[in-house]
C-alpha cells in the first residue's frame, strides 16, 4: 500500500484529498504546515507528497527544497498544489516538483498525477 503525505493549512481539503484516496487503497497521512510536513515526511517515509505552496510557517517551496536536499527524500515524487494561477510559479513548480495542480482541482485528475507519480497502471 503507497503511503500519501499531504501538506496543506486546509484542514477540510487534506480530510477531503484523504477521503478520496483511502478507499483506492492508499495509506494517507496529512499536516498543516511546512515545518509539521518535513517532520512527517521524515517519520512516515512516504511514497508520494501533495503539498500546498502556501503554508504559514514555511512555504512549500522550502520545503520542497528541504526535501529534495534530504537523502532519505530526494526521490520521493511531490505534487504541488496552488491556487496562484501564475505561469512563473507553474514553470518554477514543475522545476522543483514532479507534478502542479491548480485549485481548484478535478479529484480524478488528481488521482490520475498521483497514479503518473507513483508509476501505477490508471
């Protein structure tokens, strides 16, 4: 079972991305801020990270870096999450990132980049 780390200050959209994903069979873990999101990145080890460039503490670009940086994590597919519309963070998201959504998003299309990330069939 892939594990799912979700990281965005939308307590109700990690409940609902959660939601969504649990009864496909995936293990889903989740934080609301940049600082809570490395921590359970380090402890969980998951497979795959949703992660939300506007966080309170931390931005998500930090700690995408942050992860990229760490050993442990380096490989670990992320999928930035956004509600800026901007074609320079889209571009800067997909240089850090190994996916980009903006919000609002479709679930399916969601599940479809977590399926692509994590190189399971569709």
């Amino acid at each position: 079972m892939n594990k799912v780390l979700i990281v965005d200050d939308e307590v109700e959209l990690c409940t609902t991305i959660a939601d969504f994903l649990k009864p496909r069979g995936y293990e889903v873990f989740t934080a609301n801020t940049g600082k809570e999101g490395l921590a359970a990145a380090r402890s969980q080890k998951p497979d795959l990270i949703i992660l939300d460039l506007m966080l309170p503490d931390m931005d998500g670009w930090r700690v995408c870096q942050a992860l990229k940086k760490d050993e442990a994590l380096r490989n670990v597919p992320v999928i930035m999450l956004s509600a800026l519309v901007d074609d320079q963070q889209q571009k800067g998201s997909h240089e850090l990132g190994d996916a980009y959504l903006s919000k609002p998003f479709d679930m399916k299309v969601l599940l479809e980049k977590v399926r692509t990330c994590l190189d399971e069939p569709s």
